[in-house]
C-alpha cells in the first residue's frame, strides 16, 4: 500500500544520485520532464528529490547491529525485521534482494501521503498514468503540505478527496526499498506485515491495475503473517492477528456494501439535490453502523479514528482498492492448497490476460469463491 506523510531528515550527504539508479532507471529519470505534461514536472521533481533523500539516508541494518551503542529496543526490532525478511524469501518465495535489508531512521506515522480522489456521485477513483507503471488510482506526496495544497484543488473542482499518511512504499524492485523508522516499533504481525506486503509488490505488479495489484500484496500479507506466526511467532501475538483480522473483515464488509449501494444511488435518475441528500444520508448511516458493530469491542475500537474524519466515495475506494478482489487470491491459494509457488503461477497467468479478458475471469472466480464461503 502507499500511505503518505514526509518528515525531513538530518543530514543529506553529498552522493551522486546514478549510485541509485540501476540501469537505464538513471536515463528515465532525465527524461520524464519530455515524458509528462509540463504541469506534471514538479509531482515527479518532488518524487525524485523525496525518494533520493531517503536513499541516502538509509544504512545497512548487518551495519548498524555491530553498533555497541544502538539503542537495545531498536536492535530487537531490527534483528526480528531481519528474520521476517529472510522468511518472506524461503517460505513465501517472495524476492530475495537487498530490500528491507537496510534502515532509515525516519520519525513520524509516514513517509508519503497517498491522494485519492473521486466524482462527486461516482465509487470509481480518478486514475493518474505515469512513465512505466503505467496508471494508479492514487498519486503519492511526500510533502504534506503540498498533498493538501493538490488536495484543496480537487475539492475545489468538486471532487471528494481521500488524503491518507503511508508508512512506507515500494519500488517495484527498482531500488533496495529501506525499512523506514515509521514502522520500526510496530507489533510483530504489523511488521510482517508490512514487509510481505511491499515485497508482494517486487513479485508481481500488473500496470493499469491498482485493485488487482493491492489485492494480491493484500492476500500474500495475510496468508504470509498466518504463516510467520504460526511458526516463528508467539501464541499471545497470533491471537492479537486474527482478532484485528476478524475486525477488519466484518468493517471491510460494512464498507464495501455501502460502497454497492452508492454505486446504485449514483446510477439512479434522481437529480443532484436528491441524490446530495441520498449521499449524506447513506454516509451518517455507515457511522452509526460502525458505532453499533464495534460496541463489543470495549474501549479500544480499532477504527474509531478512521471513522470520525469526514466519510466520502474517495475514502471508499482506497479501501476497495485492497479489498476488492482479495477472495479471488482467497481462492487461488486455497486451490494451490498453500503452495506460493503454485499460487503466483496462477496469479500470473491472470495478469497476463488482456485487461478486459482478466476482469472477466476475476468476476467468475470472485463469484465462485462467493458460492463456496461458509
């Protein structure tokens, strides 16, 4: 996933930036100001400069263990992030690089902030294409101030915008991706999770195609820390797991049915003032639908503070995008009978569908995996 906000670091010492950039990767990014409108140039001047400001910040974590003086805390976490990594690539064959195999001492809840941004009466986000990757439904900042600033723009256009923080991101393998300090003191299944996840993305990464992409990283993570904990993990950490994951499945579904139903309110002949007072209508019932799931919960909700931030179509779809097609690769692993080899064999067939042939395929087997849920 791509969470966003950028806190600046001490010092930046003086390194060529081509000691970076494997490649031609160096050439690309001479020419992506020919490659973009001019408009785009100073979006892709931020993502270089923020990218290469924490590339030249980070250390080699083996470095940084032999340092007598690192703060004992931060030794563990850093020792146990390296035994989740070595894992990640025995157990669910995921790439074994240099990624996650170094530290940037970075402060704060992120490193970017991902912007997400829909019509006023659509669920579907707004897509911004780039050179490679093809197109995203988020764009990704690492200046806050900057985030809001592009934020307050599309609100002013009329759209509804989602601006959430991101702890960390990936590169896609282009680069050896830091562990960034924004989630070094995470519990162990975060952490995990975490790592499985953005390695997921260096496995496979379809462009054009965020919601196959996050479901896929989405689905590795879970099965992934599952694996970790029952064998390198505690009982008392495996049992916190599949509690948040029980939340987390039955507010997914809360979500994503209030999502269905706007699609259909937004497909509806009502005029605008009607279908605004629909909107706000559904939006004020999705909270008090929380407020009444979460009432078993006791005094730590785990989503009380997503909830309160003002609900919109854009806060949706970021978590559609994750979410949405994850009982497909549900499927698939169970039917690999929890072979990740076998698994990203059929995922990968999937991705080499053209775009129309794989959305088809993904709703027959999303409505397989539908009829075969207990």
């Amino acid at each position: 996933m791509l969470r966003i906000e950028f806190t600046g670091f001490s010092s930046t010492p003086s390194v060529e930036l081509n000691e970076y950039m494997p490649g031609n990767l160096s050439l690309l990014f001479l020419l992506l100001p020919l490659l973009t409108a001019c408009e785009s140039i100073p979006y892709y001047s931020q993502a270089v400069r923020g990218h290469f400001a924490l590339m030249m910040e980070r250390r080699p974590i083996q470095q940084l263990l032999g340092d007598d003086d690192l703060d004992g805390t931060l030794k563990r976490q850093l020792l146990l992030a390296q035994s989740m990594r070595d894992f990640a690539s025995e157990s669910l064959k995921l790439p074994d690089n240099g990624s996650y195999r170094s530290f940037v001492p970075v402060a704060g809840e992120a490193l970017v902030w991902s912007l997400v941004a829909t019509e006023a009466y659509s669920i579907e986000p707004r897509q911004w294409c780039y050179p490679v990757i093809g197109c995203a439904s988020y764009r990704g900042y690492f200046s806050l101030k900057e985030a809001q600033y592009q934020a307050l723009k599309l609100e002013e256009e009329g759209f509804d915008v989602a601006l959430e923080p991101v702890p960390a991101y990936s590169t896609l393998g282009w680069f050896e991706d830091p562990l960034p300090g924004t989630v070094i003191h995470w519990s162990e299944w975060q952490l995990a999770g975490l790592i499985f996840h953005e390695l997921a993305h260096q496995r496979l990464y379809i462009p054009n195609d965020s919601a196959f992409n996050e479901s896929f990283a989405n689905k590795v993570q879970q099965a992934g820390v599952a694996r970790w904990l029952s064998t390198a993990g505690d009982g008392e950490q495996f049992d916190a797991w599949e509690l948040a994951q029980q939340r987390q499945r039955t507010v997914v579904a809360l979500l994503l049915a209030a999502r269905r139903e706007l699609a259909d309110l937004y497909a509806s002949p009502l005029g605008q003032q009607e279908m605004e007072a629909a909107k706000t209508a559904r939006f004020t019932q999705l909270k008090s639908d929380y407020r009444h799931l979460r009432q078993g919960w006791g005094a730590v909700g785990g989503y009380d503070d997503w909830f309160e931030r003002k609900l919109n179509n854009a806060r949706l779809a970021s978590v559609a995008t994750y979410e949405n097609w994850v009982p497909v690769f549900d499927l698939l692993l169970a039917r690999a009978k929890g072979d990740f080899a076998r698994f990203y064999q059929a995922c990968e067939k999937l991705a080499g569908m053209p775009a129309e042939q794989r959305q088809e395929e993904m709703l027959r087997l999303r409505a397989v995996a539908d009829s075969e849920s207990p």
